[in-house]
C-alpha cells in the first residue's frame, strides 16, 4: 500500500482520526474519547484499526507520521473542571505569572 500519514484529534467527549495513503486515499475515523470496555486509549485504538484495515495492507512502519493534538486540558481550565491549585513562588518573584518567565531587565 505504500506510507499513511496521521492525524489525531482527541476531545473531551470524541477523538477524531483523518489518514492520507500514498495513493491519496482519505481515512476518517471518530472514536469515543473513553471508552473502557473496548478499549484503554482512543488515538491508540485508531492506530490499531488502521493498520488492520482490510482495504489495504499496512505494517506499523509504513506510517510516516502522526500529528496528535488535544482540547482536554484547555477544556479543563476553560470549564474550571480540575482540581485547585496554588503557586508558590520564593521572594521577588511575585509577578512570575504576569511576566511568565524568571527574565527580568536588568537596569
């Protein structure tokens, strides 16, 4: 078949797969972000269900990339889903948040 490229995106509710082959075939896949009786990681299962695809043959080397991203955690802050937090910081540090960085002019 030739080399597949790979796409993830997992979400907090679906994890969404698009594959291009070398032949310019397109793949898309939608999976339940948890799904526990059926399996333990969606983007993994993904994998799996490509590479076993009877449309094509295809060993695990003939992936030439996969690109994952992921909401999860910027859905977690955005929704204040999460467990607290606290920052400590150790004195003179008290605007690391607002700069972002230990960097400072130094006058």
């Amino acid at each position: 078949m030739g080399r597949l490229q790979v796409a993830i995106d997992r979400g907090g509710t679906f994890t969404d797969v698009v594959a291009r082959t070398s032949d310019g075939k397109i793949i898309t896949m939608k999976l339940l972000s948890e799904n526990p009786e059926k399996y333990k990681d969606a983007p993994t299962e993904a994998i799996r269900r490509l590479i076993k695809q009877d449309s094509f043959s295809l060993n695990p080397t003939d992936i030439d990339w996969i690109r994952m991203g992921t909401t999860v955690a910027t859905n977690a802050l955005l929704e204040r889903k999460g467990e607290r937090i606290a920052l400590l910081v150790t004195n003179g540090f008290h605007d690391l948040l607002h700069i972002g960085n230990q960097s400072r002019l130094k006058f």
